[in-house]
C-alpha cells in the first residue's frame, strides 16, 4: 500500500472546503491505493480547517454585524498568513471603507521603501551680499525643505530654541554680528496646494487639520499669546473673574477664513528673537543685495531633521497628519509636486509590489479625508508584503503597541494581544480603523484589518475589536517569523 504523508495532505487540502471538492482532488488517490484510514485522516483534515480560533473571529464578527449599533453600518475584516499572503478568513474584505488615519500606513510604507530609513529632511540657512567687519550688507534666507518637525518640541534637538543655537553658531563662525538687511523665507520651492484638496475646511482650525507649508513652525498649531477676559461667575452673574484664554494660531482663524500670519513668520520671528539674545542685531532695513558683492546665494549651514524612522514611528504611533502630508510630499523628490502626482508615486510602489489596488482610492497622506478608500484585504497584503522587504523591521516598528503605546496605549490590556499587536488606528465620526500585525504563541505573524463605517452614535468598535485582535494572538497556523522589535 502507498504510504500517505499526512502532512502533505493537510498542505494541500487546508484550503478545500467541502467533502465533494476532496473528493474531486483524491478521486486519481483512490482509485490507485488510498485505503479507509487515509480516507479518515482527510475527513478529519477538512473538518479542522478552519480552527476552533478562527471560528469564534468569525462569530464575534458575524455577531457585531448583527447587533443593532452595526445594523445600518459596514464591518470588513481580513486575517491573513503574513508570511504567506493566504487569507485566513474574511468578511467584507474586498468592499472598500472609509479609512480615516489607517491610511497613513499606506504613506509610510511607500516613504520608508522609497527613501530609506535614514532619509533626512533638511532646512538651509543661506545669506546674499556681503561680509564686512562683522556686517552683512544683506539679506539671509531661509529655505524650507517641508520639514515637518522644525519647532517640535518631540526631539531635543528640533525646537526652535536648538534649532536657532545651530544657526546662530553658524553666523558666529562666519564673524556676523550685525545683519544690515531682513531674515525671509526663500520662495524657492512653491508649494502648489498645501492645504491637501480633500480636507473639510471644518478641520483647518483645529490642530489635526494644520496643513504643510515648505517652512514649518511647531507642528503649525501652537501658543502666540494670551488674552485675559472677564467672564461671569457660575453661580452669580453679577460676580465677574479673570479667566486667561490661551491664542493659537492655525491656517484658519475659523470656517474659511484664513490667517495672514504664516508658520514661515513665525519660524523667522522665534529665530530674529533668539539672534538679538546672542548680539547678533538685524536691522530690517530695506535692503537690495544685488547691489552687493556678486549677487550669489550662499549656503551657510544645512540643518537636517531626525530621520524618516524617527518621523515615521511619531506620524504612525501619535497619528500626526502634518507629518503625513510631509512624508506624501517627501516621496515624489520633485519641487513641483503637486498632492496628485505624489500619491501616484505611492501607489505605483504598492502596485509594483503585485497588489491589485482597484479598492484604494487615496486623496491625501494622512487619511483625513473622507474620500480616502481601502479594503480589509489590500491593507491586509499591503502588510503582507512588506515583510519580504529589508527594512520589514523599521516598518513594523512604526506601528503602536497594543496596551503601551500611541493610539492603542489602552487596547486590549491584559490579554495576549497586550505588549504583541501593532496597530495602526483611524478615528474620525462614525469611522474607524484598526490594522497591523499580531504574533501567535509560536511565533507565527498574522496581519489583519478591522474595519467600521457607518455605525450608530452608541457603538464601540473598539469594544468588537478588543476581542478579535486577542483570539488572533492565540493562533498557532502560520509559520514562525522573526521580527526585530525596538
């Protein structure tokens, strides 16, 4: 009698779903030497293709769907092998869903592939005219470069007051103690549509809505001062107090009206400020620097940002849009880039990377938009994919830990997803997103996507996600994968 490896039957047969289609594959088996017993191990193997986990992901699915606060809305879900790009289970996954800020994870991806992990964004400090006796009779520029972190106080090394010491430092090597002319921001780079065309202008004066400009100042939202108003007392009108309201500025002061002060302003209003407490005097005359040695722009120093890691791993964990329409910008290293030609350089390296991207649509970097589309399932072998990549580990480590950290720092605490999964998260009203990684007991990687649109004011798909991603974490299928966690 031919001997039958069971281990061989089950890979192949893992993915048939009834006894007929079997039947059909065995039929050339049987006729030859497959006696009963081989016959039962497939039976057995058939009966157990779909795991005691996977049946209770599908029921907690298949129960949320069904449930009156998801009755008039959408759940997609996909599961899949990471190592393999096999779909374990899916529900929906092929339908596409608003996508909120899990669409950042499309932008960081394609950023740190095609930069590198090391990519740098940098600021440079140039002047024009001439050095004399300490003097420039001229002018000094700064050129943006679409930093996204310059005045961020999340580095030591990128708020204003380091980033004002480095150029300072440089200004003294060159003997400058006066400057006879102005400091501006270079026009060098246009920057053609800042404000990314799919945003609710609802969004722009509110700190997740501050766009990109080619010299950012503070995550472009931040403290200009304060006013003290006199607001009555809570229970005695006539009694009134001193409340101190805090200033911010943002592109819009409200619904379409803009702000005239730009963050290049005030980048150059912090860095003259700091300059004159070094006794480096500007003297804001008006001041032609043609006039005035050859005419030339120079370059004095180049200051360099952290790297796209760094910036990926706060974008990604903190959910910072800002961020993600820089690094979008970033990826198509092309000075006339406009949002459109950007996000085809991402999608042309998903494509590249043999995914069907029929269910994505993507109008901006961050996902605040509400035209931005993915599936489950792209997302899903988007994951996938990127874990044939050198640099898979950078990219995993991006994403927040369940439990710990960023968006998820109190999802799913005290269960085996704790301290395991890697989700990146979108919120907005009545969207929300959870994608990532999950490791099994035996060190088999899964990535998955959860996914709600839609549902009632009182619904918790964090609640309905809280239990999925833990049973994933309980599954022993997929092989082993080593990942380097940071």
């Amino acid at each position: 009698m031919r001997v039958i490896n069971r281990n061989y039957l089950i890979s192949k047969l893992s993915g048939l779903k009834t006894v007929a289609q079997a039947n059909y594959y065995l039929a050339p088996m049987m006729r030859r030497t497959l006696s009963i017993f081989a016959l039962l191990i497939v039976l057995n193997t058939i009966a157990h293709a779909q795991p005691k986990i996977v049946k209770k992901i599908k029921k907690e699915v298949e129960n949320a769907q069904k449930s009156k606060d998801f009755a008039n809305g959408f759940i997609g879900f996909c599961l899949m092998d990471a190592q393999s790009g096999k779909v374990i289970y899916e529900s929906n996954g092929g339908k596409s869903f608003v996508t909120a800020s899990a669409m950042k994870t499309v932008t960081v991806g394609a950023a740190l592939a095609l930069l590198g992990d090391t990519f740098r964004f940098k600021t440079e400090l140039w002047y024009r005219g001439e050095i004399k006796n300490g003097i420039l009779n001229g002018n000094i520029f700064i050129k943006g470069g679409m930093d996204p972190t310059t005045g961020s106080d999340r580095w030591a090394q990128t708020n204003m007051d380091s980033i004002s010491a480095f150029f300072i430092n440089a200004l003294k090597k060159l003997g400058i103690r006066q400057v006879n002319g102005n400091i501006f921001a270079t026009q060098s780079w246009l920057l053609r549509d800042n404000i990314p065309p799919g945003y609710d202008v609802g969004d722009l004066p509110y700190r997740y809505g501050a766009p990109p400009y080619k010299l950012n100042y503070r995550e472009n939202y931040f403290e200009i001062g304060y006013d003290t108003l006199l607001t009555p007392d809570l229970y005695n009108p006539n009694i009134l107090h001193d409340t101190v309201v805090t200033k911010f500025y943002s592109p819009y002061k409200g619904p379409g009206i803009p702000n005239t002060t730009k963050p290049e302003d005030l980048f150059i209003e912090k860095l003259q400020e700091n300059m004159q407490k070094a006794g480096i005097t500007v003297l804001h005359e008006k001041y032609d620097d043609d006039d005035n040695g050859d005419g030339i722009y120079r370059t004095i120093i180049t200051y360099y940002s952290p790297s796209l890691e760094e910036i990926a791993t706060q974008t990604q964990q903190q959910s910072i849009n800002l961020y993600a329409e820089c690094i979008l910008r970033a990826v198509a290293l092309n000075r006339w880039s406009t949002i459109d030609t950007s996000a085809a350089v991402v999608q042309r390296f998903w494509k590249n990377e043999k995914l069907d991207l029929t269910g994505l649509r993507m109008t901006d970097g961050s996902g605040l938009s509400r035209s931005n589309l993915c599936t489950p399932k792209l997302f899903c072998q988007m994951l996938s994919a990127y874990t044939k990549r050198p640099n898979f580990n950078s990219f995993y480590n991006t994403f927040a830990v369940a439990g710990q950290s960023g968006t998820v720092s109190n999802f799913a605490k005290g269960t085996k997803a704790e301290g395991n999964a890697r989700i990146k998260t979108g919120t907005m009203s009545r969207v929300k997103s959870y994608i990532g990684y999950v490791t099994g007991p035996n060190g088999g990687l899964y990535t998955f996507a959860i996914m709600f649109n839609n549902f009632s004011p009182d619904a918790s798909p964090a609640a309905v996600a809280s239990k999925i991603v833990p049973l994933i974490a309980q599954m022993k299928q997929a092989k082993v994968f080593k990942v380097k966690v940071n």
